[in-house]
C-alpha cells in the first residue's frame, strides 16, 4: 500500500512546487512576484527553471511531503494544507544538489548530478534557489504559523550544514569514532528534515505533542541514512547512486565506524589506508568492502537501524489516532529499512 500511496501521491506533491516554480517561467509571474523589470527570461529559465525540474522529474521517493501529509492526515484533512507538504522536500533536493557538488558525484537517481549536466556554476545557483523557494510558500500563512515556519526552516537549515560540515570533516579525516557521534551526524544532516515535516504537520494541524512528531520524524531520518550507508555498498539494480562511492569519498558510515571498532589491527589499518586513498579504483573499493562485510557490520547496522524505527514507532503510535493514514504511516516506516532503493 506504501508504494502505491507514495506513487500517486509524487504528481500531486510536484504539481503544488509547480503552483510557486513553474516549469516555464513568464514574464507576468516575474512582474506578479518581483515587480516590473526587463528580465531576461531565456536566462532564467535555462540557467535556473530547466535544471531545478529537470532534477525533480529524475525521480525521489517524496518521503518528506508524504510524511507531513500522513501524520497531518492523523488528524484532519491535509488536502487543504498541502502547500506546506513541499517545504521539506525542496530544501531537501537542494542540499542533494550542493552535496553532490561536495562529493565530487557523477549520479544522483540513476542520471547524471546537476553539476555534471549543467555545470558546476548553475548547479550552486540552483541548489542555492531551492533552499529559498519555501519561503514564498508562507506568504498566505498566518503570522504566527508564518513565524513558528520560519523559525523551524532557519533552525533545520543551520541543523543540516553543521551535520554536512561534520562529515565533511570526517571523510577528510578518517578516524575511529564513537557510535553515538555518528548517529548525532545523522540527526542534523538527514534527520532534521523528516523531523521538520512531522513537526510542521504538528503546527499545521494545531497538535500538542511537537516535540515526540519531530523525534519521531529524526529517528526516521536516522535510520534512512544507515540503509543509504548499507545500500551504497551492496545496492543492486535499483540503486541510483554510484556503487561504493562512500569508500571513495572516505565516508565515516556506521558500517566503517563499527569495523574499526571490531576488526584486527591488520583489516582496521587496511580500511583505513583505503579510505584515505579516496580513489575510484573499483578493485580498491571492493577490497574495502571485503574488510566491512568479513566483520559483519552490514548485519549490524540493519539491526541498529530496525531497532531505532521500532523504538521511534512505540514512542510515537500512542498519540496518533486510530486511522487509515496511521497504518499506511506505520507501512512507510517499515518500507524505509526494507527498501532496495
């Protein structure tokens, strides 16, 4: 059911971006928004409309705006809220934009990342567009939901770049790490959005239990990010990703962080010097994976990651009401440590 509710719910999530961005940008949506200008509108729209929708229409499951509108839908109507459903989702895809520039990545969704296609001058400028695109979304919201909105995008924004910043440094920098700092990584850099839209459906829908939605929605991320982390080495078909660009780019992914906390000296030294390489030699690579897969950490992290959606689901189901939208919620979250993509 998950699947199917993701499916047609993604034209309907675009079609709302299409309402504040269109896929054609006109001179009397400039005027209406911006004021009178001779505007260049063949810039615009190659340099700044093409490659935003080109992005969108690669694909992505729309986890953030299904899970505002499954939790909003707890407790009323979301249709007439849906605006708010995209917010997420399009800070989302640009900080995609910005981390592929980040990493150095060739794919993104099974094409070529925005930088690779367009260049690296419009992929900036458009990553950077997005993060801004929610904003005009507010316009029509009262002041207090406007200010509460704000606060929460510009907390999430800052969240996010401080738990990039942290991972940048760490893949920089390879060394044994603890546990618990990885998941905090976690927490800002993939958390704080999917915490952001339980939240936002929260304030939406005028719910008293913010706090236990938002960690209920951090948990998510959490655990979305250590399925990324497994699949980027053992994705099949489905993966859209560059296989095994993690040992590339020196990630700190729990599966690294808990064989280095588990292995001999002689595999930890190994992963380590692999790591640091930061290469694209695919027998090099898979010499790393080797190491990780030999100690078990795949098994190990899809455990944490079970434990922590089982965990996040008993804290939170107490104060959803009994519905269609919670069992079809309750299959997303089982969906997000099943899923092949």
């Amino acid at each position: 059911m998950i699947k199917e509710f993701l499916k047609k719910n993604q034209k309907k999530y675009d079609q709302t971006i299409e309402q504040y961005f269109p896929k054609k940008i006109t001179k009397s949506f400039l005027e209406k928004n911006f004021g009178p200008g001779d505007y260049d509108l063949g810039a615009i729209n190659k340099c700044l409309t093409t490659p935003i929708w080109n992005y969108f229409e690669q694909g992505g499951k729309r986890l953030r705006p299904a899970l505002f509108t499954l939790v909003l839908g707890c407790y009323k109507d979301p249709e007439p809220f849906i605006q708010y459903s995209i917010i997420a989702e399009l800070i989302h895809n640009g900080s995609l934009v910005v981390d592929d520039i980040e990493d150095n990545s060739d794919t993104r969704r099974g094409h070529p990342c925005m930088h690779k296609k367009f260049g690296l001058d419009v992929a900036i400028n458009a990553g950077n567009a997005m993060y801004l695109l929610p904003y005009f979304i507010l316009d029509k919201a009262s002041e207090h939901l406007k200010s509460e909105i704000y606060h929460l995008i510009n907390k999430t924004l800052f969240m996010l770049h401080m738990g990039q910043a942290t991972d940048i440094h760490w893949h920089n920098n390879p060394q044994p790490l603890q546990e618990e700092k990885y998941l905090q990584m976690c927490r800002m850099k993939t958390g704080m959005l999917t915490g952001f839209s339980c939240r936002m459906a929260g304030l939406v829908g005028e719910i008293k239990d913010l706090d236990a939605l938002e960690n209920f929605g951090r948990a998510i991320g959490i655990a979305f990010q250590i399925k990324d982390d497994i699949l980027n080495i053992e994705g099949g078909d489905k993966w859209g990703k560059d296989f095994g660009d993690d040992i590339n780019e020196g990630k700190m992914t729990l599966l690294v962080i808990h064989t280095l906390d588990t292995a001999p000296k002689k595999d930890t030294k190994r992963l380590t010097e692999i790591l640091n390489l930061h290469t694209n030699d695919k027998k090099l690579i898979n010499e790393a994976i080797d190491i990780i897969k030999k100690h078990g950490a795949i098994d190990y992290a899809k455990k944490k990651a079970e434990k922590i959606i089982t965990q996040s689901w008993k804290d939170v189901e107490p104060i959803l009401p009994e519905c269609k939208n919670k069992k079809i919620l309750k299959e997303l979250v089982d969906f997000l440590v099943d899923r092949e993509f």
